[in-house]
C-alpha cells in the first residue's frame, strides 16, 4: 500500500504543480491585457455561468470526486500491517514482520508439546506486540513464552515487548478426509 501511496502523492503533486504553473501565466496574460494563453476565459465564463445542477454530468463529477475523496481517506486512516520491524541491533535497522512471524513460529513448534504453531507481530510505539498461538496442552504454556521471549532477544526485540501465548487443545474429533480402514 506504501507504493499506491506514493504514486498517488506523486500524480496529484504533478497536477497540482501543472495547475498552478498555468494559473501563474494566466494571471499574468491578464494582468498585462493579453488574450489568454491556454484558457478561453470568455468560454469558461459561459460554461461556470450556464451550468446547472440537474445536469448529469454535473452531478456525475460531483458523485466521482466524493468517492475518490473517500478513497484516499480510507487509504490513509486504515491501518496496514508493517513490513519492516525495527531492531535494537543497530541504529536505523529493520527486519521483515514475516520473516520474524516465521522464525517465531518455528521457535514455538520446537518446544515439545506443541503439535503446531503461528504467530503475529505487530508494532507498538517503538516495540513490538507478539501474538503466539500453539495446538498443545496449556501446561506447555510458560515454555511456549520463555522460548519466544528468547528468539525475540536474539532479534533484537526489547525485553519488555508484550508477548501473548494462546494454548489450543488439540482437537479429539476423527478426521473426516481420511477413510477408515477396518480390518
């Protein structure tokens, strides 16, 4: 999403920058009593002045710069997941959020127990906010987060980012999409 940003900043920075460079010379063509360079000022005049609101296109565009406006709003107010994570290793650096979610994980698949796990990490402030969730008994708990806690060390997280561990039960139901075999 940084990049449709970006490029979105760009096109309408070029807009506004070719819109005002006109204006400037329009201003100028009339402030020297000369016809105007790229504007038929007689014909905008008519339009501005003969155009009503019933009319389709009016109502058109108005509709179209509403949701283009909305679009860009929401664009901006959404909050989208980090790519980069800072680290306490070095000044200026990043790691990527998916690779940290992996490298957890795999750290929390380690601990005997656990049959299978995910994690989430987010950034707060200037840490970050990790979501761990294991299939395992909840005894296995405490060595789930001791275990995450240290891989996070390792990547420079700081000691005191929040870590959350959600134990599941793994599930007793029979597996349906495995035929039985009775013998």
């Amino acid at each position: 999403m940084r990049l449709v940003n970006r490029l979105a900043t760009l096109l309408l920075g070029c807009a506004l920058l070719g819109v005002g460079l006109l204006l400037i010379v329009e201003v100028f063509a009339v402030a020297l009593g000369r016809e105007s360079v790229v504007v038929d000022r007689a014909a905008w005049y008519r339009t501005l002045t003969g155009t009503r609101l019933e009319d389709p296109w009016v109502r058109t565009g108005i509709v179209a710069a509403g949701v283009l406006g909305l679009l860009i709003l929401w664009g901006q107010l959404v909050r989208w997941k980090p790519d980069r994570l800072p680290t306490r290793l070095a000044d200026g650096w990043h790691l990527q959020r998916r690779s940290v979610e992996r490298q957890l994980a795999t750290a929390a698949n380690a601990v005997p127990g656990v049959e299978s796990a995910s994690a989430r990490v987010r950034r707060e402030g200037l840490g970050w906010r990790t979501r761990i969730r294991a299939v395992g008994d909840a005894s296995v708990s405490m060595a789930v987060e001791f275990t995450v806690r240290r891989e996070l060390e390792r990547l420079g997280a700081s000691p005191h980012d929040h870590v959350g561990v959600q134990m599941i039960r793994s599930g007793s139901r029979p597996r349906t999409d495995v035929p039985r075999v009775e013998g």
